[in-house]
C-alpha cells in the first residue's frame, strides 16, 4: 500500500503506510530519500510491534496482563516511552495519565462497540486510573502496574517518540529536508528544499480535512495536534470524543477543540498537546509559556485562538472565523 514518486533534486521521494493505527506520509528530499524511507518504516513498525496496546506480544500488553503480579523487563525504546508518559503525568497532575486504558475500553470511542456507558461503569473503571501506581525499574527496564486489571496505553504519546525516531535515522541518511506526517503527528526537518520555512496549516477542527484556522511557519521542529474531530462517535445528537479526562472519567470538557504543541522533539509535543487539551485554556497556557523552546496554539469552541508569546512572529491566523485570544486576560505572561 505504498504510494512512490522517484526523487530529483525538486522533487522528493513520498510514501505512505498503514502503521500506528493511521496513514503515516513521509515526504522526503535527498540522494538517499528512498533508502532513508524504507528504514524508517522498518523502524515504525518494529515501534508499533513493542508499544500497541492490540497486539498480545507487545511489551504494552505484558505488561497490562501481568499487572498486580510481576514486573516485565521490557525494551529499552518503551521503557524510555513509559518513564516520559509518567513525566508528564506528573507535571499535568494527573490530566495526562497513561493508565488510562481501562477507561478508553469503556467507551470504545472509534470501535464498533462506542457507546456512553453508565455513571456505575465509569465509576468503577476509574479506581484502576492512577499513574503513580506505575512502578518502574531503571536498573534492568521493568516495568509493573500495582493492581489487578490495571492498564497501559501509550497512544497519546508513542506516535511522538515515532516521530523523532525517523527524524533520527533521516538524519543518519545524511537528509536534509523532510515532513515526516504520522496522522496528526508532524515533524518538519530542516528547512524546505529551497531554503525557505515549512508553512503548517493548523486543521480547522470545526470544518473537513483541509481547511485551516491558521499557518505556523518555522524550520526543524515538530507540530503535534490533539483534536476532538477525528476520532468521536455521535450519541443523541451529543459528541463524544476519545480524549478522557481522568478526574472525571468521561471525555474532557473544558472549551479546549484543538491543542497544537510546537517543540524540538516530538514526544515532548505529543505529551503536552494531550497534557493541554485536557487542562484547559488557563491552566495549559500558563503551563506551555513556563516551558523553554516549546509553544502552543490551542483553539476553543468559541473560536478563539490562544498562541504563547515565542510563536506570535510566526503564526497567522488566516480563516476569519476565529480571533485571537489575549493571553494576558487570562495570566500567562513573556518568556
Ligand atoms: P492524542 O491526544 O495524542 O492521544 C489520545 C489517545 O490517548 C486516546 O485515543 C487514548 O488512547 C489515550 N488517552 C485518552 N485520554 C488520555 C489521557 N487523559 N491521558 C493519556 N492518554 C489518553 N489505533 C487503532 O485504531 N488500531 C490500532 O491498531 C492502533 N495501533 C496503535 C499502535 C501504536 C504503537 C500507537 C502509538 C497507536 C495506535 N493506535 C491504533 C492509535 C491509538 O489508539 C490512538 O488513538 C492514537 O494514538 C491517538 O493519537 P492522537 O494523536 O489522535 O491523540
Ligand atoms: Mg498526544
């Protein structure tokens, strides 16, 4: 399922794949533009076989089925996945929790079986979520889950470390520019071929694929989107989307529509984007503009576009729809 274009000096070398649960695009300029993609998607998939949540033999899955028994030593790659996932779920206090799984189940949201469970459902699925009874072992890379029918999911972070992983062997493929698109999950090496910066459009999260509220514009960095437009099922008229909030268990509901992480490595981005859209607009700005060489965008329902102060120069807002938040009003403050 492999979509080719031979590569010049103008024109790269592009390829999609079905891996991570979605279509990864890699769009790559350079002599070694074909060799460098093969690899990666080596790569992608030797990541998705250690750290999906559906497949038995993954480090994820030992783990989730020896929880309350025994720690599983597992790769190095997930280990180090798992030990981010708990960084952030300790600097979003709880908001991003990768024992969410239990609660994700429930719902099903992008299954055949989505439905809105009971208030007693979710009720007891949420005494399995809490982050810190994930218990992790540095010495030897084990990792064990405190309780019986306690669960790991790294989805809202894996694709972000995937990110930077083919960042790295492009890199090693002595490439130079590249877009490096895992659904949602971007990563724009380098700059253009021409020398210029990449344009980002920012998915109007209210209207179809293609359509944009804004263009962020820079040069080697990832853009990570959390949204609630891609994966949700409709009950009763109502929208219900695959974010959950843990402190509540039903999916987070606080304005937040769209959660656009700008930064360096793109697990940091995927982290924080899913951190943010569950903190809502005051607390993830002031959180974003505490944190050095990473930016944010975040749009809510009443089509305000919140941007912190180190992107300001280089995001526009080009669909009149939506207007500027001031981030004063609601106490961030410069970098
Ligand atoms: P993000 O905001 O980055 O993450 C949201 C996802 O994280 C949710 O879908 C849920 O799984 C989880 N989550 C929800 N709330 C929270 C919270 N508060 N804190 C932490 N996590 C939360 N999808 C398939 O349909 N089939 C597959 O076979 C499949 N395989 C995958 C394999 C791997 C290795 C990975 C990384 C993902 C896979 N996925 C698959 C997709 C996955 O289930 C998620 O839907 C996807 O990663 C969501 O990414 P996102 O960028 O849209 O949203
Ligand atoms: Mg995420």
């Amino acid at each position: 399922m492999f979509f080719k274009r031979k590569a010049n000096i103008e024109s790269p070398v592009i390829k999609e794949a079905y891996v991570l649960g979605t279509v990864i695009q890699l769009k790559v300029y350079g002599n070694k533009a074909e060799k460098a993609i093969d690899e990666s998607i080596i790569r992608l998939n030797e990541i998705d076989d250690r750290m999906s949540v559906f497949k038995e033999f993954s480090d994820i899955s030992r783990i989730n089925k020896n929880a309350g028994v025994e720690a599983q030593v597992v790769n190095e790659d997930t280990y180090y996945v798992i030990e981010k996932a708990f960084e952030y779920a300790k600097l979003s206090q709880g908001a991003f929790d990768p024992t969410i799984r239990p609660l994700v189940n429930l719902w099903g949201v992008w299954t055949e079986h989505a439905k809105v469970p009971s208030k007693e459902e979710i009720a007891a699925e949420l005494q399995y979520v809490n982050y810190k009874d994930i218990i992790l072992n540095g010495t030897n890379s084990s990792i064990k889950l405190s309780k019986e029918k306690q669960c790991l999911d790294v989805g809202a972070i894996a694709k972000g470390y995937a990110a930077d992983e083919v960042k790295q062997i492009l890199k090693e493929d002595a490439i130079k520019s590249a877009i490096i698109d895992l659904g949602g999950n971007i990563f724009a090496l380098g700059k253009k071929f021409d020398g210029s910066l990449w344009n980002i459009g920012i998915q109007h999260p209210l209207s179809s694929r293609g359509k944009f509220v804004g263009i962020v514009s820079f040069a080697d960095k990832s853009v990570v989107t959390s949204g609630n437009y891609e994966r949700y099922f409709i009950q009763e008229g109502k929208r219900y989307h695959h974010i959950i909030d843990p402190r509540t268990g039903y999916p987070s509901e606080n304005g937040i529509i769209s959660a656009t992480i700008i930064s360096d490595y793109s697990i940091d981005g995927d982290g924080l984007s899913t951190c943010v859209y569950v903190l809502g607009p005051q607390k993830a700005m002031k959180l974003i503009e505490g944190i050095r060489g990473v930016d944010a965008i975040v749009i809510t329902e009443d089509r305000k576009v919140y941007v912190t102060s180190g992107i300001k120069d280089n995001f526009k807002i080009t669909n009149e729809e939506f207007t500027e938040a001031d981030l004063f009003t609601i106490g961030g403050r410069a970098k």
